[in-house]
C-alpha cells in the first residue's frame, strides 16, 4: 500500500515538472525516423552549436528515443546532456525533469526521487517571477522543442513565443522564433498557387524585424529568400538570390543552411552551383544521408536539363549517391523509392522490382510513404511496363489513401491523363473520381 502511495506521490510530482514528458508532444504526430536523423546530422557538424543549443537537442533526441520504445538509450542519451552544463541553475531544468521521468518509467524510483528533488532546489535558488511563469531558460526550449517536434504543434510553438514577446517585445531570440513559427505556418496554408504578396505576408513583416535585432542569424535571410521566391511571379529573383548569398557566406558550415540553399539554387535549375555548395559541405558531413539524396537529385536534374536522362555518368553518379544514403539511413523511404527508379531507367529491372518489394514489405510503413509507394511503383509498370492496367489500380490505391502528401495530386492527375486517351473510360476512373466529390471542390 505504501509503494503505491508512494508511487502516485512520485507520479503527481512527476507531472508537475516542465519538459518533453509535460509539453504533449504526441507521437503520431511527428515522423520519428526523419527527426532523429536530423537531430544527429546536426550534432554530428560541431560548429552549429554554441552556448545551450547541443544540450537541447540532446534532450529531444532523447525524448524521440523514449517514444521509439528505446529507454535505455534516452538515458544514455540524457547523460551526455547534463554533461554540456555541469552547473545546477535553470539552464538543466528541462535535463533533470527528463531524467526524472525516464528514471521513472525504468522503475528507478530513487534516481527520480533525486532529479526530482534537483529540480525543486534549482527552483528555489532561481525563483521565477511568478509561479505561473516559466523560466527563460525552460520557455525557450519549450517553444524551440514545439517548433522542431512536428507541424501539428507549430501554432503552439508560435503562442510560446508571442507570450514570451509580450513582456520582452525587443528580445533577439523571440522576435526569431515568433518569425520561424509564422514561416512554418504560412507555408502550411499557402500551396504553390495561393501566394501571399510579399508585403501582406506577417511573417516577412516579422522576420525583418527579427533581421534588424539578428544580422548575424543566416537562417532569417534563407527564410527571407525563400519568402521573395516563393511570392515573386516575376522571372526576377535577385533579391531572393542575394538572401541565399548571404546566408551561405555567414554560416557555409551549417547543414540546415546549406540544405536550403542548395535546393534553391536546384530550383532555379543551377544545378553545378548546388552541386558545388552539396560537396563542399560533405566534406564536413560526409554521413549525411540528406546531403546524399539532394547532391543525387541534382545529378538527376542536371541530366533531364541536358536531355540526356539516361546519362550514364550522371545516372551512375545519382544511384551511388542514393544508395549511400539508403544505407546511412535505412528508414527514409522517399529516396529508396527514387532509386528503384533510377535502376529501372538502367534498364536493371530486377532490382528495381526488389526494391520496390521490399520497401513495401516493411512494417509500419507511414501512409505518405505508402502513397509514394503506389505512386512510383504505378509509374513503374505504366512506363517501363507498359502495363496501364496495374499502374491505374496503383494510382487509385495511392488517392484511397487520402490527402496525407502530394502525391495524391500527382496520382490523381495520373489518372486524368489516362482518362484523357481512353474515351470508352475502360478502367472506370470517371465512377472513382465520384468517390471524391467532396475532398475535391476546392481543384
């Protein structure tokens, strides 16, 4: 009875703490995989870091551990943490509260007892301003954590912020976040044919504010340029241009940088300027499975440029590319799909039907990677087959799947074509775009 007592005491207190555990982080909200490999890519490239930031996403990546059913190694993980701020004050508040729970959780009630307790001391040495009030150093990660967990809690993430900005309207870090979490949000609303004139959209108007008070932030111009481009119908893009140059000359170490910036310049078909800003920054992350995939899309753009898609050079160039990343990263599933593509226009059929086999033999396969599954192994058989039967079943098991990514537009518009060149509708695809009357008004 005692234990029990105890136990709920210790659940109670547990609850009462403000960390990863508190903050409703839901699992089946983010994709797990995608965050832990972008977690260690970064941790994995030294100089991102300064001051708190390498505990931070050290307890993320721990609270992603936990929610992959791997306890033991969030605590390990929890561990190397505490070791970036050795010093009791609130900067390992959120540290010790996840430590509290996963001791916890592993049935080791003493060392939560004492996080616990850490916590509380911590708590009284540094009182809040009020009891209600986080402190700066917990908020921050807070909202941060919100802003990176998933797109479901970018609206929660962007209330963290605008709370903290309420009492320090001139503060650096939250006039930033308040901008990121309306970038995110914007995107998330506006697709690529309801554009927002660059003057109405808030967050430009606040991420140039966030720009005045953080010069040095090569982040804020990258958003910033992608702002101008995105919103620009003009074939003019020299002031998203300029943004991208900038950022890249401030922060040419910084994958996340780097990333968007080479997809940019991808999407402005410079694809010898992308290639080059994608090796040099290999060199620094030679592990990183998303250098590889987007330096192997570059390879393939710049084959369809030159109309010649079938180069051997480049198309070798794409699959090796494609293949390292595959085997850095196992769970990404887009661009396993893309390779089995990238066999198949090497003529090397079998494997290209492995690989798709096997992609779709995983267990727990997400819905979007599904869809993008029926989507390209229906491209498979249609163009490399020729069998338009099969890859229309394909195409409307991709859309039966919902809007869970594009590529139910693209499969879709796959069908229309079809319907196109087959008046007699042989496959019955006018009956099965009636099934999806009401999801499609708004096309």
């Amino acid at each position: 009875m005692r234990n029990q007592s105890s136990r709920r005491m210790s659940e109670d207190k547990l609850k009462l703490l403000s960390c990863h555990f508190t903050w409703d982080l839901q699992k089946e909200d983010a994709d797990l995989n995608f965050l832990e490999v972008k977690i260690r890519e970064r941790l994995a490239v030294k100089c991102e870091f300064e001051g708190n930031l390498k505990q931070r996403e050290l307890n993320l990546l721990a609270f992603i551990k936990h929610l992959q059913g791997f306890d033991e190694e969030a605590l390990k993980t929890l561990q190397l943490a505490k070791k970036e701020h050795p010093d009791d004050d609130s900067n390992v508040i959120v540290t010790y509260g996840n430590l509290a729970w996963v001791h916890s959780l592993m049935g080791n009630v003493t060392e939560a007892e004492t996080y616990i307790e850490k916590v509380n001391e911590i708590l009284r040495a540094f009182p809040a301003l009020s009891p209600a009030e986080l402190h700066r150093a917990v908020q921050s990660e807070k909202a941060w954590s919100l802003l990176k967990f998933s797109r479901k809690t970018y609206i929660r993430a962007k209330e963290s912020f605008l709370e903290a900005l309420q009492k320090e309207p001139d503060d650096k870090e939250w006039n930033t976040g308040f901008a990121f979490s309306l970038f995110r949000l914007e995107g998330l609303k506006i697709g690529q044919y309801k554009r927002v004139r660059l003057e109405e959209s808030p967050a430009v108007l606040q991420l140039k504010k966030a720009l005045n008070l953080d010069p040095d932030n090569a982040m804020i111009h990258v958003y910033l340029g992608l702002k101008c481009y995105k919103n620009t119908k003009t074939v003019n893009n020299a002031e998203a241009w300029q943004y991208m140059t900038q950022a890249l000359a401030m922060a040419p170490d910084n994958l996340s940088v780097v990333l968007h910036v080479a997809k940019f310049m991808k999407k402005e078909q410079c694809y010898d300027k992308s290639l080059k800003v994608l090796l040099e920054m290999l060199k620094i992350a030679p592990d990183s499975s998303r250098l590889h995939h987007e330096i192997a899309n570059n390879y393939r753009w710049k084959a369809m440029q030159m109309n010649d898609t079938h180069n051997p050079e480049l198309l070798g160039l794409c699959i090796q590319h494609l293949e390292k990343g595959a085997s850095l990263n196992p769970g990404y599933i887009y661009p396993q799909l893309e390779l089995a593509q990238r066999y198949a226009e090497r003529k090397q059929m079998a494997k290209a039907e492995q690989k798709f086999t096997e992609l779709f033999a995983l267990p727990d396969l997400r819905p979007a990677d599904r869809q993008a599954w029926h989507r390209m192994y229906g491209d498979f058989k249609q163009y490399r087959w020729g069998s338009e039967k099969t890859a229309v079943e394909h195409y409307k098991q991709g859309m039966m799947l919902g809007r869970v990514s594009t590529e139910w537009i693209t499969c879709r518009n796959r069908l229309r074509k079809i319907l196109q060149n087959d008046k007699r509708d042989t496959y019955e695809i006018r009956t099965f775009f009636h099934s999806f009357t009401t999801e499609n008004k708004d096309d």
